[in-house]
C-alpha cells in the first residue's frame, strides 16, 4: 500500500497520485495571487506534511514556509530544528537541520563521515 495518497478535483474532474516512502508527494493549489504548495515527506520514520505559501499563479511573492504538521498532529513552526547524529558511533557526528531545508534536500548525510544520519 502506497504511503501517502493525493486527490485533486477541477473542471475536468477528479485524479488522484500515490507516493511512497522514497518519492514522497507534493501537491500544489494555486489562485492567481496566492496560493499552497504541500510536500509530504518522510523524515526518520515519520511522516511530516510541510505547508508553504506560493505567491500564485503570478507569482506576486516568494514562496516561504508556513509550518509543518508532525505524524502525531503536532505543529512545529518554520524555524525548529531537528538533530541528527551519525549512524556511525565512532563518528558520532551530530547536525541540526531545520525543516526547510529538509523540505528541500531530505534527509542529511553526515557532514564528516558522509554516512547516513538518524534523528537523535
Ligand atoms: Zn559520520
């Protein structure tokens, strides 16, 4: 069964996408001066749903994150932090990566090791 599933209805009807775990699933709802741009992810083993404004059609303004609601229906504004720590314990590195730039990159590598990371 696929992770997340999306739904979208216009004038021409209704279609809907699936995502998984590696893909993800964005969606966009655009007016002509404002609009939404959703990205579900998962980060660790949870999923997170990261919700930015799109500045529309017209793109009138930047797009900028809102907030990010969290599996267990918590809200975390745009600039929390999360740690991650290298999966490898003689490394042990440890980095903090907010949501935005999870949002946009997944999740980290290790910055010394280039190895895999876990969230602390
Ligand atoms: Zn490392």
């Amino acid at each position: 069964m696929a992770r997340f599933m999306g739904s979208v209805r216009g004038s021409r009807g209704e279609a809907t996408r699936l995502g998984g775990t590696n893909t993800g699933l964005q969606t966009i709802c655009n007016g002509w001066h404002e609009g939404i741009h959703v990205v579900a992810q998962v980060i660790g083993e949870k999923d997170y749903f990261t919700i930015y404004t799109t500045g529309g059609s017209s793109h009138r303004s930047p797009s900028s994150l809102l907030l990010t609601i969290n599996e267990d229906g918590t809200i975390t504004r745009n600039d929390t932090f999360m740690t991650w720590k290298c999966e490898d314990e003689e490394c042990g590195e440890e980095c903090d990566r907010d949501y935005k730039t999870l949002a946009e990159a997944g999740n980290p590598y290790c910055p010394k090791c280039n190895g895999d990371m876990k969230l602390k």
